[in-house]
C-alpha cells in the first residue's frame, strides 16, 4: 500500500470516529417565532467535513462550470468558508471534551510492581518493621468517578455548546455571501462576454462602414477624409474588442481563484441570460419565510442564550459539587505466597521430624501422626470500594465583585437583546430591499429592451442612408454609438435582473444555499 493510500485510509477512520453525538439535530430547521416568546430551539446547519486533497497544487484537472455549478463549488472549496468550517470543528471539539465532564468516567488499571532491597530499614523500622527484600504485586482494578451534580460544569457545556451554534451560524451566513459573490461574479462574466459579442457586431458594422466611404470615395460622391474617418472608426472599434477580451479573460480567472477551482477553469455562461419572472408571492409572506430561516437571526438568539447564561456562571462558586467515585478489583502479591509457602513448609517439615523422633524414642507407643498445615489459598477475594464527596462552599464576603460581575452580565444581555431585534429589523429591510431592486431590475430590463431594438433599427436605417448619401459619415457613427450604448444598456440590465433575483432568493435562506442560484426551470 502506498504512502497515500494509506494517508487516505487514516483520514476515512478519522472522520468515521468524530463526534457526532455532538451535532445531534443540527440537521433540523428553525422553527422561527416572535420575539415576545420563546422559540423552539433554532438548528445550525450540518458542519462540512473537508475531504483528503489528493493531488499538487497547479495540477489540478481543469474543469467546467455553470452557475450552480461555480456556486456549489465554491459553497466546497472557497478558503474562507474552508477555515470557518476548521472553526466550527474546533469548537465542536472543545464543547465535546467539556460535555465529558457531565458524564461518568470509565477507566481500567492493570499494574505489576517489583521491588528488591537489601539492609533497608523502611520507613516504619521505628515499630520493628523492615521491608520485605523482595515484593512483587500485581493490580486489575476497573474504576469509576461521577459527578452528579456539578452547576458550573454544566454550564461551560451550555455555553461551549452555544458557541459552536454560533459558528455555524456565522458559517451559514458566510455561505450566503460566498453565493451572492460568486453568482455577480458569474453573471459579470456573461456581460463581459456579452460586451465582446457587442465589440465583435461594431466592429463588423464599422468595416462594413469602411467599405461603403471606399466606394463611395471611388466613385466621387464623398472626399477622401471620410473614408480616414472610417479607417480610424475601425482601428477604435479592434482596439476595443482586444479590451474586452482581455477583461473576460482576467475576470475568468479572478472568478476561478475566487471559487478556490484552477485558474483554467471554464465557465459556461448562458446565452442568453435567463429572464425568470418575478415573484408572485407578497412580500409579507417573503420577509416571515426569511425571519424564520435567516443564519442572522439565529446567531443573534444564542448569542443572547449564551449571554443569559455568563450570568447564571456568576455564581458558579455558590453552586454545590456532588462526586461518586468507586472501582472494583482483584490484587495479588506473589511474593507474600511464597513467603507464606516456605514459612508452610518449614513447620510441617519441623512437625514431621518431632514426629520421627518420638516415634524412634518410644516405639511401643501409638503417637498420632502431626496434622500438616495445608499450602497456601492463592485465590485472593476481589476488593471493591465506593464513596460519595459533597462539596458546597459559601464566600462570606467578596468585597462587590459578584455584584460588579452581574452587572456587566446583565447588560451583555441588554446588548444581545437590542441585537436580536436589530436582526430582525435588518433581515425585513433586506428582504424589502431585495424585492425592490428585483422589481427595478425588471422594469430597467423592459425598458433596455425597447432602447436596444429602437437603437438596431436605427442604426440599420442610418446604414442604409449614408449608402444612399442622405447622411455624413458623422450622423452615421454617432447612431451607431448610441444603438451600441443601447446594447451594453441591455446586457447590463439582464445582469442585474439575474443577480438581483438571485439576492432576493439568498434573502430567504433556502434549505441549500446553492439552490439559490439554480435558475433552471424558472
């Protein structure tokens, strides 16, 4: 096996083995509220697990991506949102060491002893006492320690616990950013493409142009100074067509790092841009749909959660401590076996001598024969002990630090507070204004409409009149350039149309945040 197979297998078993019972019902949604009553407990979103990166940087596989495909891509590989989720398991990781603490610990003991010693006196040869010179004793113990009731412990969990739905909270929120990000920088591409195809027709209109003051030159209609004019009007429409191509590219690229893809990623840009029709639902229902879902308002909540509870940790120190502890086993010193056997064997060895004796000293006598201590019992009953330790300590006076402490506590919950309803207050304004701009979006967009195809027109009719000599070549390039400023008008407008609904479907926090820029079907 390879040294990255085997790197691969090592972080699979890693990633099996975390936590999960530390995120349970992180999967659930907000069940929203008002802000007189308490709502039900709001859910952050699952925590992303970043996979093994197989491969060297800039050797990457290209690859191709639309727009729910560059947001999904992002929503995974972005280094923001990569080091906010580093976050998010870091502090995962805390809350689940700190939970431990409310639980009954489990541990095993085995242990094996051996000591020799020679003319040591020992620390009791006061009362006559000398060590063994030799000692061995071997330990099995199983162990346990349960603190039943402990009030700060149990509020660092709270609080440790808070923290990490506050992250993913700020992960969420974070998330719908990096897709409103990405989803202009996506749409900004197809306008840049736009502007180039928009390059590419002037340019072949000014040639055409071109072409025209050529033949009309020859034929003695117009001086030669028009067809310099047309000439120059060429040369400015190529030098702006290399501009555009160069800001496509650029943008291209700056989209790709923006994405954390390869810089040779390629983006298949919609043409034409998707025009999905506004919608339909009031925007009362809009901005409730969007207090119930929005990362915002959930972080502000169980930042005032958490706030609640640094001021019942105030008194952490007034709260008492109840400990259970206790363990079970079996421990056996081989060597006071021995010691026993020997000292056995020495007196059965000194009965059965006497008896001997006696025996050679009177032989007409019927002696019983010695009764012989039997060897030594090595089946040693196991031990077991218990023991509850309760602990409650009351400070006579602390000189107003507890008061000071409550103090500042309560007006950090004054604080969490006003920010909840600015959340609230911030997440309607949003959704207001999201609706807005869709709405002046969509009007922009119709009006670019009847500006673009008004200007084509006449910019084809102008044509046709400097073919016919009814107009300077003057008249003629200024329509075009108001037709073409009509153009980019347009494609600016279908950019805005696009983003903007997709800003407005970011301000309601769908369940996927990628399914916000997923317009198919629409």
């Amino acid at each position: 096996m390879t040294a990255a197979r085997m790197f691969a297998a090592l972080a699979a078993l890693w990633a099996a083995t975390l936590p999960c019972g530390a995120l349970a019902g992180h999967h659930d949604r907000p069940t929203g509220g008002t802000l007189e009553a308490e709502a039900a407990a709001t859910a952050p979103p699952p925590v992303f697990v970043p996979g093994v990166f197989d491969g060297e940087p800039g050797n990457r596989a290209p690859l191709r991506l639309d727009a729910l495909g560059a947001v999904s891509y992002a929503l995974g590989h972005a280094p923001s949102l990569l080091a906010q989720r580093a976050t998010v398991l870091s502090l995962d990781s805390t809350f689940t060491k700190v939970r431990a603490g409310e639980y009954p610990s489990a541990g095993g003991l085995l242990q094996n002893e051996i000591a020799k010693s020679a003319n040591q006196p020992g620390q009791f040869a006061q009362f006559g006492i000398s060590p063994a010179s030799n000692f061995s004793e071997n330990t099995a113990e199983l162990q346990s320690t349960y603190t039943l009731y402990n009030g700060g412990q149990q509020l660092l969990a709270q609080q440790a616990k808070k923290q990490v739905e506050n992250a993913q909270f700020e992960l969420r929120r974070q998330e719908e950013q990096t897709a409103i990000a990405v989803s202009n920088a996506f749409y900004a591409l197809a306008a840049d493409r736009g502007i180039v195809m928009l390059d590419e027709n002037d340019l072949a209109y000014q040639q055409a142009l071109l072409q025209i003051a050529r033949d009309e030159e020859r034929v003695g209609r117009i001086a030669g100074v028009d067809v310099l004019k047309a000439e120059v009007a060429v040369a400015r429409s190529e030098s702006a067509l290399v501009g555009a191509r160069a800001t496509e590219q650029n943008d291209r690229e700056a989209l790709a790092v923006q994405i954390g893809a390869p810089a040779t990623t390629t983006f298949d840009v919609p043409e034409p841009l998707p025009e999905p029709a506004v919608p339909a639902t009031p925007l009362d229902q809009l901005a409730e749909i969007a207090k119930i879902n929005r990362p915002e308002i959930g972080e502000a909540r169980t930042a005032l959660d958490a706030s609640k509870l640094g001021d019942a940790a105030v008194d952490n120190d007034l709260r008492p401590t109840v400990t259970v502890n206790g363990s079970f086993g079996s421990q056996v010193s081989p060597t006071e076996f021995v010691q026993e056997q020997n000292e056995i064997d020495q007196s059965n060895a000194a009965a059965i001598a006497s008896y001997n004796s006696e025996k050679m000293l009177f032989p007409t006598l019927v002696i019983p024969a010695p009764t012989l201590i039997p060897p030594v019992d090595r089946h040693v009953p196991g031990f077991w002990q218990f023991n509850i330790v309760s602990t409650f300590q009351v400070p006579l006076y602390d000189y107003g630090q507890r008061a000071a402490e409550h103090h500042s506590a309560r007006a950090q919950i004054q604080s969490s507070l006003a920010g909840l309803y600015n959340a609230y207050d911030s997440v309607e304004a949003d959704v207001d204004a999201a609706s807005r701009n869709l709405d002046a979006a969509a009007e922009r967009l119709r009006l670019a409409k009847i500006s673009a195809r008004l200007g084509t027109e006449t910019a084809r009719i102008a044509q046709l009149q400097y073919r016919s000599g009814l107009i300077s070549f003057t008249d003629v390039t200024q329509t075009e350039q108001t037709a073409l400023s009509a153009q980019n008008d347009l494609v600016a407008a279908r950019v805005q149309y696009v983003t903007a609904l997709i800003k407005l479907r970011v301000a309601l926090a769908p369940p996927s945040t990628a399914a916000a820029a997923d317009l198919r079907g629409l």
